[in-house]
C-alpha cells in the first residue's frame, strides 16, 4: 500500500474490517451494559468517538517526544492510562462548566469510559503499528465510529429484540453476546477488503 | 542500570506531578462553583455548601438525610428530592427512575444532580428533621415485672423535634448477642414539649436482640446513639372523639400524645383502653389517673383479662375488644388509634369497623 492512501485506508479499516469491537472484542463492558437503550447508546458513542480521536494523538505526542527519547517505551501502559484518565476528567470538567447541553448529551458518559480497553487498545495498537501522527489520529477517530457504529446497531437490535421470545436461560447478557457473535461474523466479511498489519 | 532507574522513576514522577497539578488548578478554576446557597422548605432552613457536589452528598454533609439504599450510584432510585428552582435539565443518568408525574413536579435523584447555583428544594418534614443523636441514659425503671422505663438525655445534638406519636431506631452495639450493631424501632413515650430528653418502654422479649440488651447490659450513665423521629402515627386534626387502644408497652405513643393534649389544651373528647393480664401488668396508673382529672373529656378505661384473686380489681374485665365493643357509641365519628401486636390490632379494627369506625379513621402502629 502506497504512503499516500495509508491513513485514508487506515480509517475505513478501523471503521469496518478491524472494527475494535467486533474484531478485537475490547470494550465490551460498557458495549454490553449500555447498548439497552439506542438513545443512551448515541451518547455514549459520540463521547467515545471524542476521547479516542483526541486522546490517540496525544499520546502519540506523549510517546514521540517523551517516552523514546528517554528509552521509556516499557512505561507506555501506565502513562497512557494516566494521560488518557486526566484528558477525560479535565474535559467533563470544562464541558459541565461551560455548556449544558454538551454536558446532557455527552459530558455525562465521558467519566463511564476513562477506563473503558478499547481506548486504551488503541493508543496501544497506534505504537504496536508504529502509525504517523495523522494516521494515529485517523485511527483513533475510526475506531471510535467503528464503535459507535456497533454499540447503535446493538441497541437498535435489542430494542426490537424486547419484542421477542428469549429462551430465559439466554436473557440479558447471553442473547447480547450470541448477537455480538453475529455482528462480529458480518463484520469479518469486509476483512479481505483491507487488511491491517 | 542504575541510571535507567532513576531516569524512568523521574520522568513518571514528572508526569504524575505536572497532571495532578493541573488537575488542581481545574479543580481551583473551572470545578470551583464557589459556596451556594440551599433554600429547604420555602426557605424554613438555609444551607451554604460548597458547589459543584451532589446534592445528596452536600445534604448529608449538612446533617439533612435524605434515604438512599445504593450511597448515591444513581442504581436504587431512592434519594429523590423535589428542586423547585434552580433545577435545571434532566440528565440522562436520572430518567430511568423519574415518572413523567415527577418531571411535572421537578422531582430529582439528588444522587445524579449537581448543585451549581442556588437552588431551593423541598423535602418531607420528617427528613428534615431526621439526626442521629448521641444520648446517655439518665434513668432506667422497672414498669412492671418485663417492662422498663429508659429515660434517655440527648447530648449530640441536644435537643429534638417530634410530633407525639412518633418513634426512633435504638442503635445496639456488638454484644455477646450480635455480631454487629442492629437498629431497633421504639415509640417515645415522653411529651415533645420534653425536647432534651427521650423516653422509651422497653418490653423484655424472650431471646430478643435490643430488649435483652436494654434489660440485662444497659446502666444509667451509658451512651446510647438514637436515630429518628420517623413514623406517622400521630394525632390527626379534627374534633372527632377519640379511642386510644394499647396494652403493655404499647402505651408509649398514646402517652406522649396524651401528654402533648394535655399540654396544648386540646379538649377533644377521648377515651384510652388500657388491656393487660392482671394487675402486675398495668403500670404508670397514677399519671394516667392525673392526666384524667386534668382533661376533663378524657377517660382512662384499664380492662384486665385475667385478673388474679389477691388483686381484688373493681374495674373493667374481659378482652380489651369486648371492653371496647361495650363502651364505644357512635363509632362512626370516631378517629382510632391503636398500638400494639399484630394480632390486638388485627382483632381491634375488626370490632372497631363492625362499631361503624370508618376505616380511614383508624391509625395504628404494628409491632413486628
């Protein structure tokens, strides 16, 4: 694949063939226990769209320009940790202070994900693939759509789903992972499309 | 190696201090809401909290309870607290637990929302008044051969706001007989006039918790934390004739809200039945005698079931629902009020709906 088109494919890769839900199963705590309700799933999407586009990049600065030159890579999960839970809380921190409606729709869920895997996932994935920092950046925001994109197909299934005989034994958590299965397997079906190393 | 060390325990310490000091300064800029004011009641009480925390936390912070099962996860939907003004949108945490009869009153779970300006709230009375108190026993007495008087005196805080009637939880540390402290619910038998003092009637239950605890550990001197006032067995505003029922121990609420009659001058025509065994049951005779010739409508009715040859009793005999059934006229205007076990107040309502008591006239208080 040719420099040029890199982050372009980067980015459609993480949306769909290397969803980070659906291929690398993270994030899937908050995938299962939200994903009741298609209008609280939006927002929680969004707020994940949010702190992986711009959480992403900046751990790269992070990693770039502090961790190597100090030959600190072996610290990277504990400083991404920190630097992604102190992004997140200052940025509820401002949105509850300075818009309402931002705070309604979104500043709620940003404190339900600051631990959330997929985003710690992919800071750690950008390093593994040793992206740019436009590609992290389009990486972080895909995989963020990515996720959104499976968390509102998710709820607007179990939605239809509350008219539906389940078996009781499969109620709940297990008729949401069979269907996550699903999903996974329709996902798997663009993987020839572009591949991600 | 050693270098590597300190370089990597330097850097993270770097960046540990350069984030927590920026998280200090936004918690001192944009988290500070400053201290804002919370107007309870139409403005009966006035709180100034720090802003910017939840409300049940900056209420509890105060001393006011609000009651939640989850400590304010926003999963029991309990702590719900009506913000008149200064509310605010709904945010999406609190719809699963809020009605749409609620969102028209502006009822909110105080857990979820934040206070940031100035708001005004209004909360039931009881909740309000709600405290735990750190008393120390002034007095115990023996009532009869099971029952004990515990007069207890409030320290902290010293005085307390009740309608007579009411009860209070009794807060029993670990002994031989708990592993762990247990709360139990007793009636105050003193007058609410009596604002610096408690008083309960205790009943010896065979093998209970609290009652084996009050009659065989408790000594005059000891520290006792109370919590309360809580219930809503109290006299209702009317000018209805009145018939209080209660035996044993069960005299502790209809005391207090005779005591309280008595004191406000409330001449409501009333009449208390008194149901024990025989006469090493009944006590306090002689206050109820004085209360009698003190309030000219009220009538003091003692009934023994079972009275004894050496008691030598003139008055009434029989179960307290026959004795009942035999001196009420007109129950139809009657207000009810009755105290005791299940099964007394299952058999009283019974006798006192066939005397034509309206049920929603008759108030009673179980124990269980």
């Amino acid at each position: 694949m040719s420099e040029s088109i890199m982050p372009i494919a980067v980015l459609f890769a993480s949306i769909f063939t290397s969803n980070i839900l659906l291929t690398n199963y993270l994030g899937m705590c908050s995938f299962l226990s939200v994903s009741k309700e298609l209008k609280t799933s939006t927002g929680l999407g969004i707020a994940v769209i949010f702190v992986m586009a711009t959480t992403t990049p900046l751990n790269w600065l992070v990693y770039q320009y502090l961790l190597i030159p100090f030959g600190l890579e072996y610290l990277r999960f504990i400083v991404f940790i920190i630097v992604i839970a102190a992004f997140v809380q200052l940025t509820e921190m401002t949105i509850e202070r300075y818009s309402e409606g931002l705070y309604q729709s979104l500043g709620i869920f940003l404190p339900l994900i600051t631990v959330n895997c997929a985003i710690l996932g992919v800071s750690l994935f950008m390093v593994i693939r040793e992206y740019t920092f436009l590609t992290s950046f389009l990486f972080g925001l895909g995989s963020g759509i990515g996720w959104f994109i499976a968390i509102i197909a998710m709820a607007g299934i179990r939605q239809k789903l509350k008219n539906a005989k389940v078996p009781a034994g499969l109620e709940g958590p297990g008729i949401t992972l069979v269907i996550a299965g699903f999903m996974a397997m329709a996902f798997m079906g663009f993987t020839g499309m572009i591949t991600l190393s | 190696m050693a270098i590597t060390l300190l370089i990597s325990i330097t850097i993270i310490s770097l960046i540990s201090v350069f984030l927590a000091l920026l998280m200090v300064i936004a918690d001192a800029t944009i988290g500070n809401y400053g201290t804002v004011k919370i107007s309870i009641n139409d403005g009966s009480k006035e709180l100034e909290v720090q802003g910017g925390q939840p409300l049940l936390k900056a209420l509890n912070q105060e001393g006011v309870f609000i009651p939640s099962a989850c400590g304010g996860r926003g999963s029991c939907g309990l702590c719900k607290v009506k913000v008149v003004s200064g509310g605010g949108q709904y945010l999406p945490t609190e719809l699963p637990w809020i009605s749409d009869e609620e969102k028209k009153q502006q009822v909110r779970l105080s857990c979820q929302f934040k206070v940031k300006t100035d708001i005004a709230i209004v909360i039931p009375e009881e909740l309000f008044l709600v405290k735990e108190f750190k008393t120390q026993v002034e007095s115990i007495r023996d009532l009869t051969h099971d029952i004990k008087e515990v007069r207890l005196k409030l320290l902290d805080p010293s005085e307390i706001t009740l309608k007579a009637g009411q009860y209070i939880q009794f807060e029993v540390p670990e002994y031989e007989k708990t592993d762990e402290k247990v709360y139990r619910a007793y009636s105050i038998a003193s007058s609410p006039d009596d604002n610096k003092h408690v008083e309960l009637e205790i009943r010896l239950v065979p093998n209970g918790i609290c009652t084996t605890y009050v009659h065989k550990h408790l000594k005059e001197g000891d520290a006792v934390t109370i919590n309360g006032p809580y219930g809503d067995f109290y006299l209702r505003d009317s000018d209805n004739p009145i018939i209080f029922i209660a035996g044993g121990s069960g005299m502790a609420p209809i005391k207090s809200i005779l005591l309280d009659m008595e004191k406000k001058g409330n001449n409501r025509k009333a009449s208390y039945f008194f149901g024990a065994r025989s006469k090493r049951d009944l006590f306090l005779l002689d206050e109820l005698k004085a209360l009698e010739e003190k309030m000219p409508n009220f009538t003091f009715v003692p009934a023994l079931s079972e009275p004894l040859e050496e008691d030598a009793w003139k008055g009434e005999t029989g179960l307290i629902t026959d004795v009942v059934r035999k001196n009420v006229k007109e129950g139809s205007k009657c207000e009810a009020y009755l105290c005791g076990s299940p099964g007394m107040i299952n058999a009283c309502i019974e006798v006192l709906t066939e005397l034509g008591v309206l049920p929603e006239n008759i108030f009673y208080d179980k124990f269980s």
